[in-house]
C-alpha cells in the first residue's frame, strides 16, 4: 500500500486587458495508483514579473502574451492614482 504525492498545473487562464496569466496547481494525492484527494493552489503572474521558476508551459504562454507593449501599458497602469 504505496501513497504518492505529485503536482501538476492543471489549468491555465490568461484574463484582463494586461494579460494576467492565472496558474492552477493540483495536488493530488494517491493509494496504489487510486486518487485519494486533490486540492488547488492558484497564482497569477503579471506582466512584468518573473516567470523563469514557472514550468515550461507557463514561460511559453508569458513570453507569448506579455509583449513589450503589455508590459508597459500594466506597469503605466499601476503608477495612476484612483
């Protein structure tokens, strides 16, 4: 009776006119290769920040979709005051 634990970036979402790219993380948790449990973490990563802990698949989307353009349009964005 062998319990393993693993994670893997189930969904991925980009939202919103700066491109936020939303992450979801299971993990899942499972006996003799049977699914116990599963429960989620989500992030986001915004243009402009580092994604180079992200996995392949995430970097790709980021370098895709966070252009220069975006990234200065989101970082313009958060210096404007309400």
């Amino acid at each position: 009776m062998a319990l393993t634990e693993r994670t893997e970036v189930d969904k991925i979402e980009i939202v919103g006119p700066y491109r936020a790219v939303q992450v979801r993380t299971a993990t899942v948790i499972e006996r003799d290769g049977e699914e116990l449990t599963r429960s989620y973490h989500r992030h986001v990563v915004s243009a402009g920040d580092d994604y180079s802990n992200e996995t392949a698949e995430v970097q790709a989307i980021c370098a895709a979709v966070h252009t220069a353009e975006v990234v200065t349009a989101y970082e313009a964005s958060q210096q404007e005051t309400p």
